[in-house]
C-alpha cells in the first residue's frame, strides 16, 4: 500500500518549522489544518451513488482529500469503483470507526482497505466490515500536485454468513500436537472450497485472541489473510502445540460473496507426563526408603508438587489408602527436560503395598495419576 504523499510532506515541514520557529504550517503553504468537513475523518456523509468530486492540488490551501463517512453493519459488504480525470493518481482508502485524523504518523494501524493503482485514477475495492461502525472513505490525490475530477460507484450489500464446524482433542500429551479439524460451508450447508480459514487462540482465562496463521504487514496492526485454506471439500487440518490450557477456534474469513463466521471456541489441555514410582520391590516395616520419579513439563526446583499416596491391600483383594506424602522437586541431570521428584517415607505395617504419584492440574496442564508401583514389606 502506497502512503500518501502528504503524510511525509508534511512530516517534513513540520521539522522546517520546528527549526525556523514557523508558526503555523499553513503558511507555508501547506494543508496542514484541514479545514472543510470533507478534508479529514470522519467526512461528509456519502451521497447515494454515483458521486462525482473534484481535487486541486494545483493551488494554494491545496485540496488533498475528500473524506466521505459512511455506516457499514457486522458483514455487510462495501464496493466501491472510481474513474478520473485523465492524467491523475487519485487512490482510494477505508479508515476503520474510530480513525483520530488523516494526518496521523502510523496510518497503515487505520487504513482497513484501499486500492492505489500507480500512474491511474481507476481503482476499485470491496470490504466486508468484521466490526459495525461509521468507516471513512479518503478520495485522495496521491502526488498531491494535480487537479481532476473523479466519479465514484458504490454499494453496499449485506453478506450471508457461512458455517463452520470444528472438531479437535480435548487433551494432548504434553509436548504433543492437537490437530483442529474445520469444516466450511455456505449458507445452505454446502462445503466452501478454497474458504480461507483462520486460526485463534487465547490462554485460558484470558481475553484477548491471536491469530495464529496470519499474513500481515509487520508495519500494520490491521488483520490480513489467512495463510491456509480449505480444500475442494471446504476441509481444513491445522495442527497446534498447546504448552498450557488454552482455547482456540477457527474462523471463516469473508470473501466477496460471503461473510465473516467464528466457531465456537474450544478448551485444548495438555497432559503432563509423571512416570511410575521407583522404589524398592521389598522394604522393612518402619524404615525409610525413597519414592522417586520424573515429571514433565518441569517445575519449580525446590517446590513440592506432587504428592505421593500408599495404598495397602486387604485380604479381599480391594486397596485401602493409607497415606499421602509430598515429594520435593529437584533438577535432573540424567533428564534435563524433566523434573526429578523424590521423597524418603516409611511404611506402617507388613503386607503388599500399592504407590500412586499424582500431579494437580494448572494452568499449564491437566492432572494427572502415574501407573502403580508395587512393593512387599516385611
């Protein structure tokens, strides 16, 4: 996207009058103080189309823009088409509701659409609108030194929405890959082929989403195009690496003849990884011994997170619990990916024991039990 002339221009007669104590930029000659309702945001509201303006920017107090307000709904689709004078280089933008002025130093972070053919005046766009609002459309004379006449067509047109259906794992081995299915339909169920498909997460709790597959400007805030889209069938598998609680959703992104859809966000918890209890297959009633193991993803040394629990076996073949003990954390040189749990105990009385680790859940992980590790004391 080309950035209009005047956005530089006067950026750098600003400095020009910073250093030679200028006092107002309009002296030199500039349209610094856009005084018309049509020269900045939001603008006039738009005539009913066709509309037909004129640019100067052959003259003093020159004439960039013609600045245009209008209101557009959740998925409803502007089009617009402009002719000119020959001879110009007139372009076209779509500044977002909520745009401060023309003249701000970012203003790719706004602009939500344009169209700026190089050397011409015949441009066109269309945009369906993600967010309701009062958008302002900028005619604007790129060079900033030409004068003309432009015709505009528009319409606007509301956009049916499609659908959308998810399916994806509830957990994933931690450290694993969950893939998202998407399935895209029109408006009467018939799959979207070629749909372009966008995926989302957040933290659990949280707020605020990130697109994950997303081809964007690095110099724009503004949302671009998905980089994955769905096959002939309207099917897409995305797969994601979770590496704590968190909820992701896909969305429909709109095309000129349909609109915007969210799916229904999911909950994808990891599972943390405890391995068995190692212990001693025969220990001596009343003398201690150590319980250890490793837990993945790792944890605070020093921390005692995981709790241990003994079980001892009835005559009926049935457990019954007898205790519970919480192992300390410690770093693991042999497995430096994993956390070493490790705490000396006793047991009370003779018989076959049971051991069981167990990790609570977080926001992290889920909980999660180890296999059984079975011992005899005597």
């Amino acid at each position: 996207m080309r950035v209009k002339r005047r956005t530089w221009l006067i950026m750098a007669v600003a400095v020009v009058a910073a250093a030679f104590a200028v006092p107002a930029l309009a002296q030199l000659g500039v349209n610094a103080q856009l005084s018309a309702a049509d020269d900045d945001i939001p603008g006039v509201v738009l005539p009913a189309s066709p509309v037909t303006g004129d640019l100067d920017g052959t003259v003093a107090g020159r004439d960039y823009d013609d600045v245009y307000a209008v209101r557009l709904n959740y998925n409803e689709r502007l089009s617009v088409q402009m002719s000119a004078t020959a001879g110009t280089d007139f372009d076209l933008q779509l500044w977002r509701p909520g745009s401060p002025n023309l003249l701000v130093s970012n203003p790719l972070s706004y602009i939500v659409q344009a169209s700026s053919n190089e050397g011409t005046s015949t441009e066109e766009f269309w945009y369906p609108a993600s967010t309701t609002g009062t958008y302002s459309l900028d005619v604007l004379d790129w060079a900033g030194t030409a004068k003309g006449t432009y015709r505009l067509t528009w319409d606007i047109v509301k956009l049916p929405e499609p659908g959308i259906a998810t399916t994806m794992p509830a957990t994933v081995k931690w450290g694993g890959g969950a893939k998202i299915e998407v399935l895209a339909t029109d408006d009467h169920a018939v799959p979207l082929p070629q749909a372009s498909i966008m995926i989302a997460s957040r933290p659990y709790g949280g707020s605020a989403w990130t697109y994950l597959n997303m081809d964007r400007d690095p110099k724009s805030t503004n949302y671009g195009m998905p980089k994955n889209k769905a096959d002939a069938l309207g099917a897409l598998t995305y797969t994601v690496y979770p590496t704590r609680l968190t909820e992701y959703r896909a969305i429909v992104w709109p095309s000129h003849d349909m609109g915007k859809t969210y799916g229904a966000p999911t909950l994808v918890s990891p599972r943390a990884t405890i391995t068995t209890p190692k212990a001693p297959d025969v220990v001596y009633g009343k003398r201690s011994f150590t319980v250890s193991g490793y837990l993945m993803p790792k944890h605070k040394k020093g921390a005692t997170d995981v709790k241990i629990r003994f079980y001892s076996k009835n005559k009926d073949g049935s457990w019954t619990w007898r205790k519970t003990v919480m192992a300390t954390n410690y770093t693991s040189t042999a497995h430096p990916t994993y956390t070493l749990y490790s705490r000396k105990t006793y047991l009370p009385f003779k018989g076959s024991w049971k051991i069981l680790a167990y990790i609570p859940g977080d926001t992290t992980h889920t909980e999660r039990t180890s296999a059984a590790r079975y011992l005899t004391v005597k």
